[in-house]
C-alpha cells in the first residue's frame, strides 16, 4: 500500500460512504453474522456503521444477506 492511501468502505445499512477502520466488517461464519474486528476472517463481508440504526437497516436487506450465506453456503 502507498504511504498515505486510506481504504473507503461504504456501509451496506446506510451507503455512507467513509476510511474502513470508521465502520465494521461482518462475516458469515458458523451459522451467523460475525463481527471480523481485525479483517481477518476469511470469505465474504460486509461493511456497516457502528450504531444500531444501520446494522438493523441491514438486516432488513435479505438479499445482501443471502448474498453473504450463498458464499459459505
């Protein structure tokens, strides 16, 4: 990576649009959504806000989450 070069994520629940360590990465692992705190968990994810409004936002958007289950399915 260049010095200086911060990653975007936009945030599935809302679309905002901000540098990754701003938002968290879910990732489908044993049977359930999971929060990938340090990026390393392997497969598919999912970037979204911290607060409630967005990760309930997106657990209203099934076909994201299908998308996710697909992948390890």
């Amino acid at each position: 990576m260049k010095r200086g070069h911060v990653p975007i994520r936009t945030c599935k629940g809302c679309g905002r649009k901000a540098e990754k360590s701003e938002l968290i990465r879910l990732v489908w692992c044993e049977g359930s959504l999971q929060e990938d705190l340090g990026s390393r968990m392997s497969g598919r994810g999912v970037y979204t806000c911290r607060n409630k409004q967005c990760r309930s936002r997106l657990a209203k958007k099934k076909n994201i989450l299908r998308r996710i289950i697909r992948q390890h399915g």
